[in-house]
C-alpha cells in the first residue's frame, strides 16, 4: 500500500509539474504536423511522446469555402474528406479529440493551420474574413457547433499559412479571432508562416494591420533561405517586429525544412541550424525559437527536432546562466566580505 501511495503521489508531482507553452522563451519549437511529408505520419500524440515539441500547428484548413459554407480539411493519411459531416466536405475527425488532449496535457499548444501551398483562400470582404473567423472560433476554438472536426478538443489558437490568393482582410480575420478569444478562460494564439522575402506578399499588409502572437518565417524554397548566407534576413524581420508590427511584443521563429526532402531548397543540417538559432538568441530580441515543416520528416531524419530542440534549449540555458551571472550583486553581508 505504501508503495503504492508514493507511486501515485510522485505521478501526480510529474503531472502537476508540466509546465504550458510559453511563448516568450528564446527556444520553442513549432513543429507542423498533418501532412506526411515523409510517407508515415503517425498519430498526433506520437509527436508529443517527449518534450521536444512546444507547438503543433495542424495543417491544414486547405479550403475556405466548402459546401455547406463550411471549410474543408485535409491531414493526409489520419483524417480527410473521405468522412464528412452529412452534406458538406468537412471531415469528422473527433477520434482525434483524445490526441489533442493528450499532447495539451503535456504542455504543447496545437493551432489550427489555414491555407498551404495549394489552400483555396482569399476573401472578397472585411465582413467575408470575419465571417470565416467566426465559423473557425465555432468549429475548432471556443465556440460551438454540431460539426466541430475535433469533438469536444478545443484548440489553442490559429495558423496562417497563406501562399495563394489575393492579401486582403486578412486583418479582419484575425483582429475578429482576438474579439472572440478576449476575456475566455484559456489563452489562445494567432500565428502566420510568410516566406522570408519581405514583405510577404500574401500575408504582409495584415502583419502590420493585426496583433499577431509570432510568425514562423519560411527561410527555405526562396533566396534568403538558410542555405544562403549572405541573403538570410532574420535582421529585417526583427526590425519589422521592433518596427512595423501591430504587436511589437510578436516573436520571430526561424522555419526551417526537417529534412532535405521537406523542401525544394533550404535544408541545412541541424548543427548548422543551431548556429543560426544560437545567433538569433544573443543578436535578436524578438526571437522565439525555431519552426519546422513537418513532423514525419523531422522524426525519420534521424529525429532532427530532437536534435534542433536540445541545442537551442542548451543555448538559451547557457546564456541564461551568464545573464544571472553579470546581474549578481554580492550583498555587503556575504560571506564574500567576510575576512
């Protein structure tokens, strides 16, 4: 019995003990999930097995307008539209719900992703987008609908990945999303995804229009990808964060490919991301981790988040640890004084 006892009062320490997701630390990482990059995705809760994942945006919410008015959903191999919801194309994905659960009660926050390279997006008007908005606030965060995807999980916020379209209102849709999420319970999040040419073409104006939580910038498939030295510019997003952003508290996340198949151009190899990680922590005060596309590529590529995750955590330890040291203040009553 008494064996017993200690074993539940020392799970209930570990449960008690897991910590939420954080968003103003320096070494968070996102990691996209749904897409099976690699060709054997496995379920979410799979990739919330250990703590190297902070946040796990859901891609995607590929269609905004979908029969019936509702979106539709694609996560390859795990759920699509192969099982809707009665007369729409909105897949029923609620035996998912307990995989949600699972990885929010392990401290990583999971996001709703919209749009993708091939998303069919865009809205015609501010009232279209806030429209949109209020159908996302029902059917996946805080609201409530009979053809919620995900059950009775409610999701920690939303992603925006738009790469097609045209850039207007979104804005509206985001500045909507906050009205709903203002004074709930539970701390919900708005990201973006734009590719790192700035200013992103598709998501740029709303950037500036709208209080966005972080934006996990695409350094890949385009000039100033990571492989690229001399045309990486972390320094201009940090100064859009600084500067131009309506939220000038936004963290800037490093997106990188978890493999080389995971994108067309970008990878690098996980040290060589680190050093860029390590960079972006000590020159860069809007840095808040780093973000990779996708979770099944990650894992089979010799678990790179992994890897990624504990270089930029030890990073940021150690330049914790010499920011206490040149704070600390011998008081006049230490025993250093004592002669």
């Amino acid at each position: 019995m008494f064996t017993s006892t200690l074993a539940l009062f020392s799970l209930g320490l570990l449960t008690t003990s897991v910590s939420a997701f954080d968003l103003s630390k320096k070494d968070n990482l996102a990691v996209y999930w749904g897409q099976d990059g690699a060709g054997n995705q496995q379920s979410l809760s799979y990739y919330c097995e250990d703590d190297t994942i902070d946040m796990i945006p859901i891609a995607f919410l590929y269609d905004f307008w979908g029969p019936g008015d509702l979106p539709e959903i694609d996560l390859s191999n795990i759920c699509g539209s192969w099982n809707p919801f009665p007369g729409t194309s909105l897949a029923n994905c609620q035996s998912m719900a307990d995989d949600i659960k699972t990885c929010q009660a392990k401290g990583k926050a999971v996001t709703i992703s919209l749009g993708g390279a091939t998303g069919v997006v865009g809205f015609s008007s501010d009232s279209a987008a806030e429209a949109l908005a209020d159908r996302v606030w029902n059917l996946f965060l805080g609201g409530s609908s009979s053809t919620r995807p995900f059950g009775d999980a409610v999701l920690d916020g939303v992603d925006l990945d738009i790469e097609s379209g045209t850039p207007a209102h979104y804005a509206a849709f985001v500045n909507r999303i906050k009205s709903h999420a203002d004074g709930a319970s539970k701390q919900y999040y708005v990201t973006a995804a734009p590719q790192c040419p700035y200013p992103d073409a598709y998501i740029g104006a709303a950037l500036n229009e709208a209080p966005f939580d972080a934006v996990f910038v695409q350094f890949y498939n385009n000039y100033c990808g990571l492989n690229a030295p001399s045309e990486y510019n972390m320094a201009t997003w940090d100064n859009w964060a600084k500067t131009e952003s309506a939220n000038k508290d936004v963290k800037v996340y490093i997106g990188a490919p978890g493999s080389a198949a995971s994108a067309g151009s970008g990878y690098v190899n996980s040290a060589t991301l680190a050093g860029f990680a390590k960079e972006a922590q000590e020159k860069y005060s809007s840095f808040g981790g780093v973000m990779l596309w996708d979770a099944s590529t990650a894992h089979t590529n010799n678990r790179f988040d992994s890897q990624v995750k504990n270089a930029i955590t030890a990073s940021a330890q150690s330049r914790r640890r010499d920011v206490d040291a040149d704070d600390y203040t011998p008081s006049s009553n230490s025993r250093v004084f004592r002669f």
